[in-house]
C-alpha cells in the first residue's frame, strides 16, 4: 500500500518533541553514566556537581522527558497518518502546548543545575526545592494536557464526521492514554499547587508529607503506564504490519486499553506499602486492583505471542516452534521491539513481586526497584522507543534508513541489551542482599554488607560495566539519529518511508468500548472508593506540618 504522507505542520511538530526528547536522552544517560562510577567508588565529582544533583537530572530527564516529547511526537505523526492532517487550530495548540513543556522543562533543567532543586524524581517532600523548580513542574504537565486536548480535538472532529463508526485503532489507543495521562496528573497537580509551591514560596509554613506523597503516587503509577501505553501501541498497531501480519483481535486489544484507564490508577499505595500513615485495610484493597491491572498486559502477553504465532504459520512454520523461526529477524525494526517485549516478560514478573505485600519487605528502598524499573521503562518502552525511531524519523525526514544504518541499529539494540542483562542483573541481586537505592558510595564497615560487593554478578562493578555499555549505546543511537535527521540519502519515489499500520478488523467489536462517559465514570468511582477515606484521614488526622529540609 502506497503510504500516505504527512502534512508539513504535523511533521515539524512530531520533530521537534522527537528533537527535544533525544536532546533530554543523551544528557540523561550521561547522568546515568555518572552514577554508576560515582557507587563503584570510581568516581568523586567536582565540589560544585552533587550526587543527588545528577540522580534527580537522570531520573527526570530519561523518565519524564525523553519519554513524554517522544510520545507525543509519535502520537501527532500517527494521528495524523490515521485520521487526517491537523486543522489550523488543533496545529496552533499543539505547539502552543509544546512551547509550555518545552518551558517547564527548562526552568526545571536550570533549577537542578543551580543547585536548587536536588529532590529526585519523586521530589519527596519534606526535602525542599526552589519554588521555580515546581512551577517548571506545573508548566510541564500544562504543556502536555494542552497537547493532549488538541489531539483529542482532532480526534472529536474525525467522530462528528464519522458518526457510529468506531475510530482506527491507532487513535482510539491515543485518546485512552490522554485520559490516563490527564486523570492521574489531577493527584501530581493538586500537590505541586495547593502543596508544594505555596510552602516553597513561603506562603505556608508547613507540609503535609504523607498526604503529598500520596497524592504523587496516585499520579506516579499511571505514569508507568503513559509511558507503557504508547508501546502498547507500537506492539498491537505497528509490529504486526512490519510483520506482514493483522492485528490479531481489535476488540481484545481495546479492551485491555480500557482495563488500563479503569485500574491503573487506584493502585498508588503499592509503592507506599512500608509507611505508617495508610491502614493495611487501603493498603490490601489498592494492592487487590494493582492485580487487576496485571490482566490487560498478560491480555497483551497472549495476542502478541498469537500474532506471531499465526504470521509465522502463514509464512509456513510448521510444528510447535517453526513458525517462530520464520519471524523477519534481519529486520530491526522487529527485532528491536521483540527484544524489548522479552525484557518485560521478567520486568512484569518483577513487578508482580513488588507488588506482593510480604516480598514488598524484602525489596522496597533497594537496588532492587532500580533494577525492575531498568527492565520496564528503561528496555521494554525505551527499546520500543528506538525500534520506532528508526523508521519514524526517516518517515519525517524524507530520508532513508540505509543498509549500513541498519547495521548500526543492530549494534546498537544488542549493546542495548548486553547492558541492561549486566546492570540490571547486578542491580536486582545487590537490592537482595540489601544495597539501598539512592545513595552514592560508602564503605559499608560491615562485613555482610561489604559482602554486596563481591558475588559473580551482585557486584558494583558489573553494574558499572553495564552502564558504561548503555552509554556507549545510547551514544550511537544517537548518532544514528543525528544521520537520519540531517545525512542520511534524501529518499524518492518508492524509497519513501511509511508509517506502518496493521490492518485491525473492527467489525465484531462492541461500540461501547468507544463510549468513553462510562469508563471515566467508572474510573472515577474505583478512585473515589480507592482513595476518598484514607486522603481524608491524612487531611484530618494530619500531624504538624513539615518545615523545610535542603541536605545537599
Ligand atoms: Fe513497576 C516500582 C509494581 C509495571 C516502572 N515500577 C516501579 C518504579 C518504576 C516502575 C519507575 O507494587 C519505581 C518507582 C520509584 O521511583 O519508587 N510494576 C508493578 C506491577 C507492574 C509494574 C505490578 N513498572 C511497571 C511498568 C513500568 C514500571 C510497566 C514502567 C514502564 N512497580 C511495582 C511496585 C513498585 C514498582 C509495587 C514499588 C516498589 C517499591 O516498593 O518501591 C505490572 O504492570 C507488570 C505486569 C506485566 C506483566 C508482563 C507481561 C509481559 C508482556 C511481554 C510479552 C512478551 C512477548 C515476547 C510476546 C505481567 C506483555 C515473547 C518473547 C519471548 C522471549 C518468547
């Protein structure tokens, strides 16, 4: 099928998030460097660069930002390529909304890099950051609701004009991310506004710890899944066109999209397990739906593996396996999300053990979740991220994605890989013995803690040595990107890169599933049982609030 080419607006857009998000990406991963000598004992950092300084650029830069500019990017391009070119107005607001998050984000950079703002991604109160570093925060989130609502615009126009249709798969999985995103930024919001910023300008004296970080985990784990989501996407939408494949079931896959707005956000407390302020009653019943909301990705586990599955038998695979053999792996646009997919297999099942209130004990504070949270976010959606770059960016560029790219983006997936078995490996094993996450080198003057140092695997320094493979990699993914942008061959005719989108049957699936009224009123209910009596408790038994602490 001849592609169809996207409208210039649209195409700088989706460029310019894909720029800023690969700009953020390369200075992160720098930071990450930096990390993993500065635990190895390696590395002391100039007097004027503080750990906690690098640790908070890392973790915002790669996680927030790389991730929300390239999702957004990707978003426009496939809107675009799926349910028509942008009107004037919806172009207008999507950069008036990029130009927001791309101003946030800079006072936010400028923040940490004065020193003011050393307070992790999680910026836990009662640690205190300038009052500009979450006003940045609040233009970030602004930025993306804006961007968001014109997509949803663009999105409402193509439903008046296509009245009882069901939209293309592709834009209905965009609109249910952005109701994800927006219906968990309302907890991040209301403690950046109501909390964080009138303490940090010195409007109140006090803070209410616990009920600031329970209102950022109401918002932190649907992060999770604005992130996962759009590699969702790629997984149920673009892989099996590259495959030469359909999507195996549309309404399967707008189902577990629904299942993720449903249970994605009433869950927070899992990543609170360990503090004092919830009753294990709201404990055990958010830890009920975080289960819940395992289904949708085993949903995903199972069409993915059928989608395979029946490509692999089309193409002649015979027996239980040979259909898997006769999967396109010479192509890395495949191969690099298919990695990506295995990666989550034990990424899931590390989150399952999380999850679990007894091994939550064992792992909660430790190397542990930096090792799970490397094998989710830092391989499943960032690999997908690059299996998608390698053909997007040409896609927007007009440039070819040549032979000996191609090499370099196996190079690249590889190393990836090779990395992250080492670091994360490294990491899961140390936060088993023990090794505390977040906190740079130190003797441990104790034998069983000096002890994390010395296994096969569970040592510093084979988590340094991954991670000095990751930059390298990250270091060539971005050349790779530099040369599609600018030197790559500029491509003609049937050389013309193609968004590619399977072909997804809709005809048995249920219209109410677009009816988007019940699953946000259904999602606003599990919120409010969810959440409505412990908040008020919080509010109402609230200690004397917290007065500020600046430790770097
Ligand atoms: Fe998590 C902590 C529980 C998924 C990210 N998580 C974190 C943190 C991050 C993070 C960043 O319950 C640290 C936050 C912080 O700074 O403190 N997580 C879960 C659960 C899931 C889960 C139950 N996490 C994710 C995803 C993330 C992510 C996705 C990013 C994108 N997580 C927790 C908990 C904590 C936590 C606790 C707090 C720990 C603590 O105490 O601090 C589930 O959603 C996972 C379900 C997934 C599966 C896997 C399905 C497999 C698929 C692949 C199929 C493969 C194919 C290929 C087809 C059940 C879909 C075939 C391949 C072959 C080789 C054959």
């Amino acid at each position: 099928m001849k592609s169809i080419q996207i409208g210039n607006g649209e195409r700088k857009l989706a460029l310019a998030n894909i720029g800023f998000a690969y700009s953020a990406f390369l200075i992160g991963t720098l930071c990450g460097l930096l990390q993993v000598f500065i635990r190895n004992d390696a590395l002391t950092l100039p007097g004027w660069l503080d750990y906690y300084q690098v640790l908070t650029a890392h973790g915002l830069l790669l996680a927030i930002v790389f991730t929300t500019f390239f999702i957004f990017g990707f978003f426009q391009a496939g809107m675009s390529r799926t349910i028509g070119s942008f009107g004037g107005k919806v172009l207008r607001w999507s950069w008036v909304g990029y130009a927001i998050t791309s101003l946030g984000t800079l006072l936010v950079v400028i923040m940490i890099l004065a020193g003011q703002a050393s307070v992790l991604y999680t910026f836990y109160a009662p640690l205190q950051a300038h009052g500009l570093f979450y006003v940045g925060l609040a233009l970030f989130v602004i930025g993306t609701w804006v961007q968001g609502f014109a997509l949803v615009g663009h999105y409402w126009v193509w439903r008046r004009e296509h009245k009882g249709e069901l939209s293309p798969l592709f834009a209905f999985m965009t609109v249910a991310t952005i109701i994800l995103w927006v219906i968990a930024c309302l907890g991040v919001v209301a403690a950046v506004l109501f909390q964080f910023i009138p303490w940090a300008f010195g409007i109140t004296d006090g803070i209410n710890v616990e009920l600031s970080r329970s209102l950022f985990w109401y918002f932190g784990h649907p992060l999770v899944y604005f992130w996962l989501l759009p590699a969702y996407m790629a997984w149920y939408v673009v892989v099996p066109k590259i495959i030469g494949g359909r999507v195996f079931s549309d309404s399967l896959a707008r189902l577990s999209f629904v299942l993720f707005i449903l249970f994605s956000i009433p869950v927070g407390f899992h990543h609170q397990l360990t503090e004092p302020g919830i009753t294990s009653f709201w404990k055990f019943l958010q830890t009920v739906l975080t289960f819940m909301v395992i289904i949708p990705s085993l949903m995903t586990a199972f069409s993915m593996f059928a989608t395979f599955e029946v490509r692999g038998r089309e193409l002649g695979g015979r027996g239980l396996f040979g259909w898997f053999r006769k999967l396109p792996w010479k192509d890395v646009r495949f191969t690099s999300i298919f990695i990506a997919m295995a990666f989550f297999i034990p990424g899931g099942a590390g989150g399952i053990i999380n999850a679990s209130f007894q091994m939550n004990e064992v792992i909660h504070n430790t190397l542990w979740v930096v090792g799970h949270f490397h094998i989710t976010v830092g391989t499943p959606v960032a690999m997908t991220f690059f299996g998608l770059t390698f053909w997007l960016v040409p896609y927007l560029t007009g440039r070819v994605f040549t032979k000996s790219l191609q090499r370099l983006a196996f190079i690249q997936i590889i190393t990836w890989s090779i990395g992250m078995i080492l670091m994360s490996t490294a990491q899961h094993l140390l936060g088993l013995l023990g090794a505390p996450r977040r906190t740079a080198y130190t003797g441990y003057a104790h034998e069983d803690a000096l002890a994390w140092f010395d296994g096969v695997l569970s040592n510093h320094v084979t988590m340094a040595v991954g991670g000095s493979i990751l930059f390298l990699s990250a270091v060539l993914l971005v050349f790779i990107v530099v040369q599609l942008w600018w030197f790559a061959p500029v491509s003609k005719g049937e050389n013309l890169e193609s968004f590619p989108i399977a072909a997804s049957d809709s005809s048995a699936t249920p219209t109410f599933l677009e009816n988007w009224k019940i699953w946000i009123a259904i999602a606003f209910v599990l919120i409010a049982v969810a959440y409505t009596i412990p908040l008020t408790d919080l509010i109402q038994h609230a200690p004397p609030g917290s007065g500020r602490f600046q430790t770097w």
